[in-house]
C-alpha cells in the first residue's frame, strides 16, 4: 500500500493523521526517526511517518537522556525535516515540560510547534493521566499520537528503561491505552511492553498501534534511525536491527583521510587547480 494518499487523477499529497488511523488492520505502517533534512529525504522514499523524536537530544547533541530537550531544539529540528519531506508525515514529540504542567500549557506548545515547523501532528508520552491534556488538545484541532509504555521523559520515576506490564502492570497499561484511545489519540507508540499484552492492545483498539520492542503484532513499527544504521553506538536495545554498520564504515573513512593527509597523499594533482588553464600563454 503506498504512503501516499491520493487527491486525483495524477495527483498525490502527504499522509496526514486521519490516513493514518484508517490504517488501522492494514499494511503495517512504517516509522522511522529523523532529525535533519538529508536524513528526512531518505526516510520519505520508504516510509509513512517520519518522527521528529527527543531522541535527538542523544543521538545528535549528546545528552545522557531526553530531558534536556529544548522546545526550541524541537522546532530547529522540525523545520530541518519538514524540508525533506513530500510524501511522509511528520510527526514532533513534544519535549519533556512542555505539556505536562496544564492542557492549556500542552496547547500553546503544540500549537507553537506545528505553527513554527508545519507540522500536521505532535506525540506526547503518557497514559491515562494525560487523557484530559490530549482531549483538550483534539478538540482544539491539534492531532495527537500518544505513546505509552515505557516513556523515557519518566525514566527517573519508573527506574530505568525496563520493559512496562508485565504480571499486573499489565492492566494499568491497558487502562492507559484505552483512556487514550477516548480522548482522541489518532494513533499511539507501544514501547518496551510485553509481546502479548502488545497484541492485546492492537486488537482492543480501534486506533493504530506502533511498536517500538513491543512484538509483530502493532499496526506499525518504529525505530531510531541511528539505531537502526548503526551511527549511534552508545547503546542497543535488545528491540533494535541493525540494518547496516554504517559507524564502522564512517571510522574507516575517517582513519583512511587522516591516513592521506598525514601522508600527503591528499589532494592528489587531480584534487587541485592549475596556474595556467591548458593551451594558455604565460
């Protein structure tokens, strides 16, 4: 099925959020991060949502988690993307303080951030307490792609990045999926959850899921670009393929320009400019 809807003969325009609930049963929906323009062309030949995720901050800026994140790092990287992008959707999480503290505070965010980007949708993490925020935010034309499960703006509170529901946890996680299921959630992340209770959610919903660790049986899947690339190494969940090495590869590159330089085998005659252009007197 392509990613791309069609608006008429000949025609096409980018995925937006109701197509992407309407996926729901159907192809599986492809996710993958990206956080600059290049990288944004590359995911939009082959995939129907590209997410603008905080991961950014670990990824490209070094933090140690996702809550150093930055409203504006957000929008610099949005933009970047949005950029890249003709046929995918985009899709910016909202950092972690920016919605949390009221559902009028979660709109002027969301409201900046699809404003400054042009971005059709935000993501925000969170269960059932974040149902009033998300129903606030849909009622107000703001789509919301929640995520639940492991949420990594929680990570101090839930004690790491363990997996979430297992034995009775599992309920609660149910529960959260449906709150936000009710309040208007067009779609929703499962991260790091058991695979059963994975699929049990995908059935009882009536709105996509998206894995990231959370089994076959999602609507979708999603993983971080880099992670999947091989370019970001600081670690590997068990949840992630890696699809190429590409790290290695760039090391290698790298050691063989130092090697040329300090050899000066680099520039080569070919790599620089004549005094004289060919047949041109002194």
């Amino acid at each position: 099925m392509s990613a791309v809807p069609s608006t008429g003969p000949g025609e096409k325009r980018s995925v937006l959020p109701p197509d992407i609930r309407a996926r729901k049963g159907q192809a599986p929906l492809v996710v993958l991060t990206a956080y600059t323009t290049p990288m944004a062309r590359q995911v939009d030949s082959h995939c129907d949502v590209a997410l603008v995720g905080d991961s950014v901050g670990m990824v490209l800026h070094g933090l140690p988690s996702t809550l150093g994140v930055t409203l504006e790092m957000m929008i610099l990287h949005g933009r970047a993307v949005m950029r890249g992008l003709s046929k995918a959707m985009a899709v910016i999480d909202m950092p972690f303080g920016s919605y949390e503290e009221s559902p009028e505070q979660a709109f002027r965010n969301a409201a900046r951030l699809m404003a400054e980007t042009g971005a059709p949708a935000v993501k925000l993490e969170g269960g059932g307490h974040m149902a009033e925020t998300i129903a606030f935010l849909t009622r107000r034309g703001v789509p919301v792609m929640a995520h639940i499960g492991l949420t990594p703006q929680a990570v101090n509170t839930l004690g790491g990045y363990k997996v979430i529901g297992r034995a009775a946890e599992g309920d609660r996680v149910m529960e959260d999926a449906r709150a936000i299921e009710a309040a208007g959630a067009f779609a929703v992340v499962l991260e790091k959850i058991p695979v059963g209770l994975a699929a049990r959610i995908t059935q009882s919903l009536s709105i996509p899921t998206i894995g990231i660790g959370a089994g076959v049986q999602c609507d979708g899947q999603v993983l971080v670009v880099d992670d999947m690339l091989g370019t970001f190494t600081e670690f590997r969940p068990k949840f992630v393929k890696r699809y190429a090495n590409l790290g290695q590869l760039t090391d290698e590159a790298i050691a063989s320009y130092a090697a040329d330089v300090r050899a000066r085998r680099f520039p080569g005659p070919e790599h620089g400019f004549p005094d004289l252009l060919p047949g041109k007197a002194s």
